[in-house]
C-alpha cells in the first residue's frame, strides 16, 4: 500500500477548541539534513502553508510556538517531505536516521507511530514475497505452484492490512489520525472512489468524522463518481445521454480523473516511509 506512504501528513486539521505551546525537540544524525532548513507544513483550504521553520545545526533543530488547533503537519527539507507528525501540546521529540523516523512524546503522535510501525511491517512483509517468488524459482519449484502459493500470502496480508487501517481510522474518527489516514488511504486514487472498505469506514462513522471537510468532499464526489458509472445521475435518477457521454465512464472505468474540483487533485507528501 506505497500509496499511503505519501500522503499521511496532509491530512486535514480538525478544529478542536485548544490553547497552549508545542515544543518539539529533533535530532538527526542524516549528514544531508545538517546545516538546512526545516519546515512544519499543513494543508489549509487546499493549500500547503508553512506553520513553522527552523535551522538544523550540528544535527539538532527545534520547533516552538503557539498552539490554536491540534493538526497534522508534515516535516519538510526545503520541498521534501521527511515525515508526518502531529502538532499538538506537550513535549515532542523527533529521531531521524538513516534506517528510520520516528515521533516520540505525546499520545497522538505515539498512537500514530505505533500504527506506522505496524504498518510498515506489513509492507515489508509484502515486498518479501518478492524475494521468496525468485528463491522459489531457483530451487526448481512449478510456476503456478508457485503463484498459487504467494498469492494465497498475498492476500492474507492484504486482509491484514485492511483491517489494521479500518480498525485505526474507526478508533479515531474524532481526533485528527482518523480523517489523516482516511486522506492516507483516499489520496493514491486518481479520482475519488468507492471501495468496500471506505463504505465500511463510512457506515460505521460518527458525525464528527464525516462532517470533517475533507472526508464530506471526498465521500460526496466519490457517491457521485459512483452513480455516473452505473448509469445515474448522483440522486438516482437516470442520466441524460449529453450528460454522460460514453467516454466518460470508459474514462472513469480506466481510473483517469474525470471532474476539476481541486479536491480530485492529489495533494500528498512522501511521508510514511522508511
């Protein structure tokens, strides 16, 4: 699920009333990190801002400020994103290394990279198969024997991973993680869809989470993306031929975008990621 790994931190804020400071405290021990400038960015009514910046000197940097919401930001190098992280109050500590990134101090951000670490396991796991499929053909074993074999562990991580996500963004529908990771697994579709797990996040939702501005929008033109492609219009009602041309659904079919709306654009980060 690479797609996921690049969209995370651009989650939507959620506007919980809240009035303190963050401090956030980074090491780095990356020698391409020394001596540049680091920026907390969020998206803000479709557009990435700058929340804050800092200097990194001699592999430490800081971040510190005042604190009106509690928010997903993304760290970024210049125009590179580095990692996600929620800006909240309290004391929060980032270790960047060569091997890996990690958020540290506060129970979002603990809650999140708990989630991540689960995650990437999966992922590691998949990519593994990959390994296992060549190691299995050089020791002689029938192709099919082989495909059957690692498509059955294929799909028992897939499952997997399907469940870990869900469960998450259930656990989280009233804190900023469960609108993030629902950006997360929305953002890598190049238009807005219905899948079976969003409608089962979706029907287990609370109103909170789905009057979050991002999910609202995504759910609403993916419900409509949806009516297009069975032939009706988004009330239910048949839809006129000049309004949907042929070649528009063989368009939705193919997974080209198909609407302007600036949120059918992909606004993501490399974010989670090793």
């Amino acid at each position: 699920m690479k797609k996921i790994t690049y969209a995370l931190a651009m989650a939507v804020s959620v506007f919980a009333s809240c009035t303190g400071s963050y401090n956030v405290q980074g090491s780095s021990s990356v020698s391409a990190l020394d001596g540049s400038k680091l920026y907390l960015k969020a998206i803000k009514n479709n557009e990435l801002k700058n929340i804050d910046s800092c200097d990194v000197v001699h592999g430490q940097f800081n971040f510190n400020g005042t604190l009106d919401t509690v928010r997903m930001v993304n760290l970024f190098m210049d125009d590179q994103s580095i990692m996600p992280m929620v800006l909240e109050e309290g004391e929060i500590t980032i270790k960047i290394d060569n091997a890996s990134q990690k958020v540290s101090g506060t129970p979002l951000n603990e809650k999140l990279y708990d989630f991540l670490d689960k995650h990437n396991r999966l992922d590691n796991q998949m990519n593994e198969l990959a390994h296992k499929q060549s190691q299995m053909m050089l020791d002689g074993i029938d192709e099919d024997e082989i495909n059957q074999k690692l498509s059955i562990e294929a799909a028992q991580i897939a499952k997997e991973e399907d469940k870990l996500v869900t469960s998450f963004i259930v656990d989280n529908f009233d804190n900023v993680l469960g609108p993030g990771v629902f950006m997360m697994i929305t953002s890598g579709y190049q238009y807005p869809i219905l899948t079976p797990q969003i409608e089962d996040i979706m029907s287990k939702a609370t109103d909170k989470f789905k009057s979050n501005p991002y999910v609202s929008e995504y759910y609403k033109i993916a419900s409509e993306n949806e009516a297009r492609m069975q032939g009706l219009e988004p009330d239910g009602t048949p839809t006129p031929t000049q309004a949907q041309p042929q070649e528009t659904i063989d368009s939705i079919s193919a997974g080209q975008q198909v609407n302007n709306s600036p949120f059918s654009q992909k606004v993501l980060t490399d974010s989670i990621k090793k």
